[in-house]
C-alpha cells in the first residue's frame, strides 16, 4: 500500500500470534473497538487503548528514529520518523523554490504558501508525501505493520536526501522480515510463498518447532521473519524448547552442557546451532570427490557451499568438522576453558549483537577486531606485528589463501574470481559459474568461503580457522613458511 521504492525490500504480511491475526481477532466486528483486555493475555501492562502505544516487541530492538530511545512503544518510533519525514518535506519544497504545509484534516491535504493545494509536485516529493499520508491515515500503523512503515519512512526520508546515518532500518537478523533469508520464496518461479522442506527449518517461523517435534521439516509458509513461538515452547510458556544435543552436517552430536553422568543436557544455547551450523562439512565433501585425482580437472565437480554463519560449526571445531579437514592433520575443537562460550553468553538472544562488555572483563576496552590471546606474541600470518587482533591474523592468511587459490586454478587454464555477493560465488573468465574444479581447488575454495561466510569466525574459534587456512594453501602448494600453524 505504500510507495516502494525500487531496490528496496519490506516487509510482509505482520504476523502477529494465532487468534489475534486478524481484523476480527483484534477489533470487535460491530462497535469496531479493540479488545484491549485481551491484549493483556501476553502485554500484562496494557489496561486501556492509549497503553498500546507504549507496547514493544523484543523484535524490535533497533533505534528506529535515532532519539536514543530503544525502549519506547513503536508509536513514538514512527511518530519520531514522521516528524524527521516532514521536516525533510518542507526542505526539499524550499528548495524547489515551492514551500509546502500539511494539515491531515483539510482535503487535499499538503498545501502550499497561498494555503490552496500544493502544485509544485515534482516526483521524488509526490513519493515521499504519499508514504507520508500513508503513514498518518492509518492510526493503528503502530500495530498493524510498524516495520513496513519505518521502512516507508525511512526511504523516503533517504530519497529526498535526509541523512539516514543516525536512524534504523532493517531489524536483527532473525526479525528481518524484509530482507533475502526471509523474502526469497515470494516469487511464483521460487515457491510461491512456500519455503521448501530442505530450508524451512531455519528460514519459516514455523519450521524449527515442526523439527524439534518430527525431526524433519516439510514446506512451511513463508514468514516475515521468526516468531516467539519459533524458539519459545507455547506449551511451556515461556519456557525455551529443550535440546539435549544437536546433530551437524558431518553426522557428529555435540551439546554446550552435560550432566552429572557426563550426557548431553538441554541449553539453551543448543537451540540457536540448530540452524548455525552450515550444510557441508568434510564427510561431505569427500563423498562428493570420491576417489577423483586431486589435481585433474573434472567437469562433474560442482561447488559446494557451506552456507551463511555456521558460527556453530566454527565453535566447535574438529569437534564436528564444519571446515575441510585434511587427512593427517589434527584440528582443535570446543574452547571449553575460555569463561564464555556459549552463544548467549556473547550475543543478546533478541538483537544479536555481541555483548561487547562481556570482553571487558579481560579484554578492557579492546573492540572485538582487536582482541587476541592476551599472553600469545605468536606472528601468526608473519607480518612482523604480534599485537594486532586474531581478525588481522586470520585476513592476512585468507587473502594469502585466495592468491594461491587464483594461481592454481591459472595453472589449470581456468582463470577464478570470488564474489561474496553472487552466487555461486566463484566465476570464471567468462563471469560464469566456475567449472574447471579439480578436487584440492574445491576444497580450498570451500575452506575460502567458510572463512567470509562466518563473519565472527576470529572470536568462535581464531585456532581451528588458522589451521584450515593454513593447510588450504600448503595443499594447493603454496609456501607457508612465514605462517605458524596453532
């Protein structure tokens, strides 16, 4: 219903929980008022209408309108947004040399100086004043699709030329309705709004309940983004579901806590590697190559993708065998020494984020970047600097590890390229998917894109990504000399 602009993603249909997802859900069908003391069952502090706009959901955890304030209701954020809106309105119509005013109850609305209706349209202002309009002539926006109104906003604010910098758009990750992870099954020709088996389990609200129940998933309906009942047990409210162990790509179970009998026991922590632990591993990249002559180009070899923040298979190392493990080489698993190492000991469970003063305690205010072991002088990538965070440590040997990538696959006569943004990632001369593979250049290519697919892979666990980056290159025949292997 708003104007969306182009090369833009928003959000979908708000869904909100079963049985208040509805007009009738929520509003009485004849005296049309809401039934507020329903809203209580879950927002124990709405008593009247006017408390609504004080209710905030833990999916919303960004500064919308950028005032510092992350606790108020989603009214007020949009409110803030309005006000930045119109006040860029007026900017942009003084300087057309045209001012304009907007009075949301005098038809048509948007006046210009002479108090008639405004004239002096030009596209980009019509745009931004119909979303505008949307945005005040719906006055539960606040309930019925916040997101997709702070999207409307925001853009229109950045298309007049506003600065953005300070304000927010997209929500967390798991919350991002608007975004790929969520929104990729739209289309008729990708499922027509229906996730596939093979990917609903981490990317439908629906699917990781339907997995911990039947151990598999069948499609499930696309949705904008994950709900409560995603990682809650409705059953159990509010109570998270109970994971004992977590089974990886590689077949291996692992879990973030035992008992006193040494078994695996519930954590919450087990819930979030159910999805973060990537789709390949090096059982099956070995079933893929069979027995094929490690420097023999073979057109049959296809790449294979790790998939996006396998943050769980980087923890846990050679414990589970997310990366490519080379025969005869040993590899480190767990940290289980270091005091936080669980997922939600690092990150809020809601917004994401690293809980950067966490790190304080021994790290000071060192930024995550920079952190290394705090006794450790080893030179790692041999650049001479022992001081630099294991992020520098761990860029050095990748970008050695794409060099030596590049001058094998030149050797081969198939010159290779990486895109981190296009799939599928590695291209050849002719911007084509890459299909001169032989096994050792598959391999390195998949240890490659492990490393830029898990971001936070220098604090999961620095040691086991040095390792495989390291052995990436020597296999290819690179010199590694100047590196220390952990």
């Amino acid at each position: 219903g708003g104007y969306e602009y182009d090369g833009k993603a928003y959000d979908a249909k708000h869904d909100h929980v079963p049985g208040y997802n509805t007009c009738i859900g929520c509003h009485n069908q004849h005296t049309l008022e809401i039934r507020v003391e329903q809203c209580a069952n879950c927002h124990q502090e709405v008593a009247t209408v006017e408390d609504l706009k004080d209710v905030r959901e833990k999916s919303s955890m960004r500064d919308y309108d950028g005032d510092g304030d992350v606790a108020e209701g989603m009214f007020y954020e949009l409110q803030g947004l309005q006000e930045i809106l119109y006040a860029q309105i007026q900017a942009y119509a003084e300087e057309q040399g045209t001012p304009i005013s907007y009075d949301a109850a005098t038809y048509p609305y948007f006046m210009g100086a002479d108090g008639k209706a405004y004239t002096a349209w030009t596209p980009r202002l019509l745009k931004a004043a119909y979303n505008y309009q949307v945005s005040i002539k719906d006055p539960g926006a606040f309930a019925h699709g916040n997101k997709y109104i702070v999207e409307l906003l925001h853009d229109s604010i950045e298309d007049l030329g506003g600065n953005v910098s300070g304000l927010a758009r997209d929500d967390a990750g798991h919350f991002a309705g608007n975004t790929e992870p969520f929104r990729h099954w739209d289309g008729e020709e990708e499922g027509n709004g229906t996730v596939p088996g093979s990917c609903a389990k981490c990317h439908s609200a629906s699917g990781l309940p339907q997995f911990i129940v039947e151990g598999t998933t069948i499609g499930n309906p696309a949705s904008n983004g994950f709900q409560c009942s995603t990682c809650h047990d409705e059953a159990n409210w509010p109570e998270r579901y109970q994971i004992a162990s977590v089974t990886f790509p590689s077949g291996k179970a692992v879990s973030f806590a035992t008992d006193a009998e040494g078994k695996p026991a519930a954590d919450d922590s087990n819930l979030c590697i159910l999805c973060h632990q990537g789709r390949e591993s090096t059982s099956s990249v070995n079933k893929a190559l069979g027995d094929k002559p490690e420097d023999t180009v073979d057109a049959a070899i296809r790449f294979r993708n790790i998939h996006y923040f396998a943050a769980g298979a980087t923890l846990f190392g050679n414990d589970v065998q997310g990366a490519y493990q080379y025969t005869g080489k040993e590899y480190v698993g767990f940290n289980a020494a270091h005091p936080l190492n669980k997922c939600k000991d690092c990150h809020d469970v809601h917004a994401l984020e690293p809980k950067v003063e966490a790190c304080a305690a021994c790290h000071g205010s060192a930024a995550p970047e920079d952190i290394r072991f705090n006794t450790n002088t080893t030179d790692w990538d041999g650049d001479g600097n022992v001081t630099e965070g294991m992020k520098s440590e761990i860029s050095t040997i990748a970008d050695a590890l794409y060099t030596e990538i590049q001058a094998y696959a030149e050797k081969q006569g198939g010159p290779i390229t990486y895109n981190a943004s296009a799939y599928p990632y590695w291209f050849g001369a002719d911007e084509k998917a890459y299909a001169t593979w032989t096994p050792s250049l598959l391999k390195a290519a998949f240890n490659y894109q492990y490393v830029q697919k898990d971001p936070g892979n220098y604090v999961h666990n620095p040691k086991y990504v040095l390792q495989f980056l390291i052995d990436s290159i020597a296999d290819l025949g690179g010199n590694v000399s100047a590196f220390t292997r952990p």
